[in-house]
C-alpha cells in the first residue's frame, strides 16, 4: 500500500481521562460558552481510580507528567465529546481523527494505519514502505525517536502530509521497559496546565530534556513541518484565502477544480470551519524552509483566539483574532531531498470539513489533490530559490500597524 495513517496514539495518552470539565480550568473562558458536560466527564469526575491526563495535576497540587495507555481511557470512546472541541462536533484527538479515515475510505484509498508509538520503537524503518503518511488532526507530543524517524523519512524522499494544527510541540519520553508509558515535564515556556519545578525539568525515564520541541537546540515544528503553533482558540472556526503562491508553478496540482478567488473550508462539523482551535504560521526564523510556499492563510478568527504565550514578550494588548497577524492558520508546501515532499493545513478543524456536503466540497477537493500527487512515484524536484516573501516576520505586529 501507498499511504499509511499514522495515528497520534502518544498524543492520546497525554489526553487520556482528563478532567477539563470538572477540575478547575478557565473552561468558559477558553471556549466563550457555557461548558456542557458528556457523560464521562461525570463519570471521571466520580471515579479518579482511573487516573489523570497530562494536563491534570495531583492532589497536592502537582502537575502529572505520567501517562498510560495501559488502562480504560473513556474519552477515546466513540461519540465522546470534549468542552474544548469547538462548536458543531466537538470532538478531540481519536474521535476527531475518524472524520479522516472515513475520508479515506469514502475516497476510495486502500491505506494501512500504524501508530507513533510503532515508529518511537521501529524508527524510519516502519515508515519507508510508504510513500505518503498522513497524520492526525493533533500529533502534539513526540518523543525523540518519533522526531527523528519522521524527519529522516521526508528527507530519504517519503511525503508527509500534516493534518492538523499544533503538532511536534513537547517533548516526550517512553519508558524502556514499561510499555505505553510517557513522561512529560513542561520546562520553561508554552501554553502549558502546569510548570514543574525548578530541577524537574529532565524526564525520570531517560534523563532527556524535556519542554517544547523549538526549545531544544535543534529541529523543531516548523523545520518538520514549515509550520508551529501559533495560536488557539476554541469557538468558531474560519477559513482560508489564496496568497500569491497559490498560483507558483510548483503547487499547481493542488488547486485543480479551486477557483481563484474561492474561499477555502468556510464550512465545517468543527466550529464551522476549517481553520480552528489550534492554528499554526510559517516563520523562517523558526525555522521553515526558505523555499517553502505560503499558499493560503486563514482569517477573521474572534478574539477569543490568542497568540501562543511563547510568542509573547510583553504582557500587551493586541493578541487576539481581530488585531493580531499572528492569529492565523499558513497552508505550506516545500519540497524536501530524494525527491521528498511536505504539505502542511496548520488547524486541528481542518479535518472536520472533510465529510461536508458527502465530502463534496473544496477542502476535500483540496486535500486529494495533494495525496493524489503525494502517491504518484514522480519525484519532485528540490527548489532551492527562496519563496516569495512571506505574510509577515516574527516582528510581532497588530493589524494594520507599519513594521519599522
């Protein structure tokens, strides 16, 4: 088989029973709505005997930087809804990721589905019989191996299609011995439910540095994907505009049958949308390829959308959807070595525009064209003349406002 679906399961477990409906979380803040709870919510809430996500802290107070897949993990049910899931379906990491999959199966793809945690153990080799992996909506936590066999892949000729929005963010550890354990210390910075204390920010396992992925000295999101996080929000999702390099010679494939001045995903089972709850941006300075394209940029997010903390230096007005640049989703190609290949939709919503209209619709449009080719043996050849210049720098900047 030609494409592979790698299923985010170490991001799963980083989610598994969490109790952001219950617990005290700024829950109606974030999603500008009343919080309305599913019955596992309830349940979990009664019932702490089946442990805490990643994002919950103990009872004295510290965060939980442990997690496993080894027991009942009642929010990756089918049909379990989140409060963070945006309006419409509401749902969250693996019940999200099945508007994909039955997206591949309407499409016609025949594709096989290994997990991450597969390629932490197996490394490059469980990825080289394939000519494109996709992943999922969210594959947030990666441990090194995870990185390193990924990256190896796009650039030993494999395609990598980028699914969702806020992926390849921490930096996670597995046990050697115990299987389907992780470990997770939220160092220095990030949009993060907790802070370790100072000498905690090494993972007990393996001794690694643990923390944001951009904070490790080396490759981080936008090198593996042209893109990072760059800001959330958990209300209505938007859509994406053509940039000038929607029309480059080079992504010509991708928006056959899309007209010029057509909106993309204004529509969508996630907030409305495909442009929603975690987005991601292209910034070279980050460390997206120089020749990467920019072909598409999502637009009027609500002020509930806030640019990432990281991003921030000064504690300053101006961070929300309608004033700040950074609030946004890049669509991004670029190719890589070998013949190799990267398209990234930089929002978690993007997924749940998918099934519209009985998947009739321009982002699943969009979408196949992109697998289409990706599958097609026809290697693509390295671009090593710059793109055009991109939306706007790493200067950070409100709408409107002239750059000095």
């Amino acid at each position: 088989k030609k494409v592979c679906f790698l299923f985010p399961i170490t991001s799963y477990k980083a989610y598994a029973n969490e109790h952001f409906a219950t617990d005290p979380w700024p829950a109606e803040i974030m999603t500008h709505r009343a919080v309305e709870l599913d019955k596992h919510h309830i349940f979990l809430n009664e019932h702490r005997e089946y442990g805490h996500s990643l994002y919950d802290r103990h009872s004295d107070g510290s965060g939980v930087h442990i997690s496993s897949r080894l027991r009942p993990v009642l929010n990756m049910r089918p049909k379990a809804q989140t409060m963070l899931g945006g309006d419409g379906s509401q749902l969250w990491q693996f019940n999200a990721d099945t508007h994909l999959t039955v997206w591949l199966e309407k499409m016609g793809y025949d594709y096989d589905v290994i997990t991450d945690e597969d390629v932490h153990h197996g490394g490059t080799d469980v990825l080289k019989p394939y000519d494109v992996v996709l992943t999922g909506s969210h594959p947030e936590y990666y441990s090194k191996s995870m990185f390193d066999a990924v990256f190896d892949y796009t650039h030993q000729g494999g395609r990598l299609m980028y699914m969702g929005g806020n992926g390849f963010y921490w930096r996670v550890s597995y046990h050697d011995t115990a299987p389907g354990v992780i470990e997770l210390r939220r160092s220095e910075g990030g949009s993060r439910a907790w802070a370790p204390k100072s000498g905690e920010y090494y993972t007990g396992f393996t001794g690694e540095y643990s923390g944001l992925w951009r904070r490790q000295g080396r490759a981080g999101p936008n090198v593996m994907a042209g893109v990072g996080f760059s800001a959330e929000g958990f209300d209505i999702s938007t859509y994406y505009r053509r940039n000038p390099d929607s029309f480059n010679s080079r992504v010509k494939f991708m928006f056959k049958g899309i007209r010029k001045n057509e909106l993309i995903g204004d529509f969508g089972l996630i907030g409305g949308g495909a442009a929603g709850l975690e987005v991601d941006r292209m910034e070279r300075e980050f460390g997206t390829p120089p020749h990467a394209l920019c072909v598409a940029s999502s637009e009027n997010h609500t002020d509930t959308y806030l640019v990432v903390v990281e991003d921030i230096l000064f504690n300053l007005p101006g961070v929300g959807g309608q004033e700040n640049e950074f609030v946004r989703g890049d669509l991004c190609f670029f190719e890589t070595p070998n013949g190799g290949a990267v398209f990234s939709v930089s929002s978690m919503a993007w997924v749940g525009s998918l099934p519209s209209n009985d998947f009739d619709n321009n982002v699943s449009m969009l979408t196949k064209n992109v697998l289409d080719r990706f599958a097609d043996p026809k290697p693509f050849p390295i671009n090593k003349a710059p793109a055009p210049a991109m939306k706007d720098s790493y200067t950070w900047r409100v709408k409107g406002s002239t750059p000095n």
